[in-house]
C-alpha cells in the first residue's frame, strides 16, 4: 500500500509541476465543487478538523490512552507505538512544507484574500489523515487490539469517510484544488503504511487475562 502510494503522489506531483492535462482537469473541477450546492457552513466545520489545533490534541490523547494501556499490559516496548505515531505526525510538516515551496502552486481564485502559491500537497488534508489513521492503528489495529476483540474494517472506514469530508469541505471552502487533497493523502498513506510496519514488527501485542484484566503471557497476576 505504501508503494503503490508513493508512486500515485510521484505521478500526481509531475502533473502538477509540469502543467499537465489532469491539472486542467483538476482545475475545473475544483470550481465545480466551490460552486456546489454543499453547505457552506458544514464544509468549513469538516475542513476545520483539518487543523494541527484539533487534529494534534486528538492524537495525543490516543497515544497517552495507548502508552498507558501498553505499560499496563507490562509490554516490552510498550512505548513504540506512540511514539512512532507521533514521530509520524511530525514527519508531516518536515515533508509537506518543502514540496509547497518547489511547487508554489496558486491556490483557487475563490481563496479569501486570493489565489497565492503553495498549495499542493494540502498541508489540513495531510494532518487529518496522518492525526486520525494514526489514532485508528493505536487503538485498533492488531497488534494494538486485545486478543477475542476485533474491530474489522470499521476504523479505517470511518477514518477514510472522516478524511474525505475533511477533502471535500477543504475544496468546497476554496482552501485546496481536488488534486491537493489527494496528493496529501497519498503521502499519508505513505507515513502510516510506515508506522504500521514499525508497530507490527516490533510492537509487543497485549494480553488479557480470565479476569478481564490486561496482563502478559507469563504473568499471574492483573496489572
């Protein structure tokens, strides 16, 4: 998934940079969708949870929540996940803002205050996708996930329906063209398909006991 990722951010940043026809495309739909009958109110609330001011406290109670129930369970490295996590999330402005500075793309007309450079990849789109997939894979993902709970597919499709309003709103508000908004969660899906791997490889899994409390495998006694 990682890959496959990386290359469709590679190819949406040649189109981009090199004024292809899929950035005219991009273009005229964008406008479509400022245009569109979605409310204006509703897309600069989701676009809103695009913000480091929510996204990153949100993420932060996840990571506390689950550094917390890891060092309960007594896990070896009990402090991995949250910590690539959070190393994750940092990695965003480290990887975003350099490629806004290359490409200085305009923003839409529309944009208050006008169209100004800097534009793709969404620096919002990115932190919602990074913040909320990450809060998914530590409370949810296998090796996070108690043994006899399984959470299925539920996360990551409430975490992709929660990205794409945020995508939606950020293009409905003027903030980001189409193409912006995709390329962000692209090179997410690069960062956490990273951090998975982290996790799921070296991350201790927790147990629980009879009792309903968390314990590990050679342990007697609740935590």
């Amino acid at each position: 998934m990682g890959v496959l990722c990386a290359a469709l951010f590679a190819a949406l940043t040649w189109q981009v940079a090199s004024g292809g026809p899929l950035r005219a495309l991009d273009e005229r739909f964008g406008r479509a969708v400022v245009h569109s009958p979605v409310p204006s109110t509703l897309a600069e609330f989701f676009a809103d949870l695009g913000n480091a001011a929510v996204a990153l406290p949100v993420l932060a109670l996840a990571a506390l929540y689950a550094a917390w129930r890891g060092r309960r369970a007594a896990a070896a490295r009990w402090w991995l996940p949250p910590v690539a996590a959070l190393v994750t999330m940092a990695l965003v402005p480290a990887l975003v803002v350099p490629v806004k500075t290359w490409l200085a793309r305009p923003g839409p007309p529309e944009m208050a205050g006008g169209a100004h450079a800097g534009f793709f990849p969404s620096g919002h789109g990115a932190t919602a996708a990074v913040a909320y997939g990450a809060v998914a894979l530590l409370l949810a993902a296998p090796w996070a996930a108690c043994p006899g709970r399984s959470y299925g597919p539920a996360p990551a499709a409430a975490v992709g329906l929660l990205d794409l309003a945020v995508g939606v709103g950020l293009v409905r508000r003027a903030y980001h063209w189409p193409l912006d908004v995709l390329a962000s969660w692209c090179l997410a899906g690069v960062l956490l398909a990273a951090c998975a791997a982290v996790c799921g490889r070296w991350a201790d899994r927790p147990h629980r006991e009879q009792d309903g409390q968390l314990a590990t495998p050679n342990s007697s006694d609740a935590m």
